[in-house]
C-alpha cells in the first residue's frame, strides 16, 4: 500500500489495512488515546485497531502483545482481556510506512464487550469485583518475563519523584504546594519502604477508562484491556494505582480505596508493609495524576483524551490525596483488619 500520513491516518486507511493486513472487512472509527491512535472496528465482529506512536520503541509494543499473550493461557476466572490478533502472514504487527519516512506499528485486537466502568454505576460491589479482577491479572503474570519489562514509564509510581519536574507547569501556587508536599513525603516517607518489597510485571493502569463492567449487572467487572503501560515495577504500586482510581466524587474515598485493597488481598496477599505503603502511594498517584495530565493537555491542546486543566477540580483531588496522608494509621489499621466498615 502507498505510505500514510505522517500524524493520524484515516479511517478509510485503517479500513484498507485491516482488510490487506488482517483479512477483515468494517467500518472504522477513530477513539480517544494518550499515546496510540485507537481504531474501532466494526464488522461481523468488532474489534480494535491499534496505531502505536511514532517514538515508541517496536520492544515495548512486543512487550505489551506478549503480557496479553502471556495470559491468554491463565486461568483469569471470568476476567476477560484482549487477544492480539495475527496478520494474513502470521505475524503479531504490521510495519507500516509513513509519508514523512517513518514508521508506525499497527496492531489488530479483540474489542471486549461491556459498559466502561467510568460510566458506570459505583457500588461497594464493584469495587471488591475491580480488587478481584486486578488480583487475578497480577497472579497471571506473576512468572511472566520480557526483556523490555524494565523500561523507564512516567506513570510508574516507582519514578513519582520525576514528576516533581512538572510541577512548576502547574501555574497555581496552592497546587503546586500540595503536589509538592504529596511527593516530598512519598521520598522521605514511603519510598524507603516501597524499594524493599517485590517486583513483577503488571498492568499499571487500572482505571474506569479501561474497565468493562456487566451492562445488566454493574457489580460485576467483566474485562480490563489498554495494556499501554504495562511494566515491571513494584506489586503494590499497580494495586494502588486500581485502589486510587476507584476514588469518585460522589462516594466515599477512603471506603472505596479500602474496599478494593481488601479483595485483592484476599485474592492475592499482601504483605503487611506492602499495604502499609497504599495509603501514601494512593495519594502520589492523585498527585502524579494532576501534574501529568496537566502537561499532556499543555503539549497536546487538540488532544481530545485529557481535559482542559480545571483548578478547582485539581484542588479537591489534591485534597482528597492529603486526606490519605493525614489518616494513614487508620486507613491501614482498617485494610489489615479484614472489616471494611
């Protein structure tokens, strides 16, 4: 096929590489993404098309199609996650050829059924069943390898204190102040313990963005998929990431958090100082939360996946992340106990 565009391609491009590529016929639909460009692909099946960036290095997307391999073959109890799909010869990707002389990987995978947890009705329910399905991906790929698994990710929370170089893009004194206090307590307070505890590959992105619930029943997780930040970090820090983006307006934070952490112990332990680390590394990740999507959308304006910074917005998440510093004791007392109430 000719080159394509050296940003986006179109939908009309993406229609014509599924069907060369893939064998597959279907009308294509552009979706949301912080770093690939996501294709919605319906035909007699649905599926999805995945365009990764032009700066991604090809061993971090080999790194991402073989988790998802890699757990195609664990038992996920009901949990569902993509199949990457292979081309007409074999293969996982296709190399495709940019009219500015550069090159992008294109990926094809299942589209998973379900209605988006983000909007979605929150329960205590659903949060225990969002512990559970986090649980049971870790242990899938608890002895899962890949040379790439180390890579340096801006999400990971193992790198929180990089982000203190965002902070000044902030613009607001009263922000910047919390993000600071949040991330100076997260090096002098937790990393010390967090850099003695266990490390494996894990998803590192489990929020309502990318977590498919029953449509009928909406309790119950059905599928997690965007594998884009998969990584090898520490075990905790992907359960706190799950915990923190549990966290919504209208429910109780410290509940939800506490909720979540609960069935994914039961489903997977923790040790006692892994989970003594949550409550700290649920605030850093609000604040990691703030400060990098803050940038992102000051670098990609016309980036419809994150949204226009709202000051007020970022002062009651920054509020909300103090609140798991300030009662850090009892937040932990209360995951080790076993009662959620």
């Amino acid at each position: 096929m000719p080159a394509l565009a050296s940003t986006e391609i179109s939908v009309e491009e993406v229609k014509c590489i599924a069907h060369e590529h893939f064998n597959v016929i279907g009308n294509a639909v552009l979706l949301t993404g912080e770093r690939d460009a996501n294709y919605h692909l319906a035909g007699d099946v649905e599926l999805l098309f995945k365009l990764a960036h032009p700066k991604e290095d090809p061993a971090i997307v080999d790194l991402q199609t073989a988790a998802l391999d890699h757990l195609a073959g664990a038992d996920l109890g009901g949990v569902s996650v993509p199949t990457v799909l292979t081309t007409t010869n074999g293969q996982k990707s296709v190399l495709l050829r940019m009219r500015n002389g550069g090159t992008r990987i294109g990926r094809l995978l299942t589209y998973l059924p379900g209605k988006l947890q983000q909007s979605s009705r929150r329960s205590t329910e659903q949060y225990r069943s969002g512990g559970r399905a986090l649980a049971k991906i870790a242990r899938g790929l608890k002895n899962f390898s890949h040379p790439a698994a180390a890579h340096k990710l801006i999400w990971d929370l193992r790198h929180a204190a990089d982000t203190r170089l965002l902070i000044s893009l902030l613009g607001n004194t009263a922000i910047e102040r919390s993000c600071s206090s949040i991330l100076s307590h997260f090096i002098d307070e937790t990393y010390p313990t967090l850099v003695r505890q266990r490390k494996q590959i894990v998803h590192n992105d489990l929020n309502p963005r990318n977590v498919l619930v029953d449509a009928s029943d909406h309790g119950r997780v059905t599928g997690v998929f965007d594998f884009g930040d998969v990584v090898e970090t520490f075990l905790v820090a992907d359960t706190a990431i799950g915990a923190a983006s549990q966290i919504d307006d209208a429910q109780d934070a410290h509940q939800a958090v506490i909720e979540f952490v609960q069935a994914y112990h039961r489903e997977n332990p923790l040790s006692i100082e892994e989970i003594a680390c949550i409550p700290a590394l649920v605030a850093t990740r609000i604040a990691m939360g703030v400060l990098i999507t803050n940038r992102h959308r000051l670098e990609n304006p016309d980036n419809p996946h994150f949204p226009t910074p709202d000051f007020a917005v970022f002062a009651e998440r920054m509020a909300t992340a103090q609140s798991f510093i300030d009662d850090k004791a009892k937040l932990i007392e209360r995951m080790l106990s076993g009662d959620a109430q």
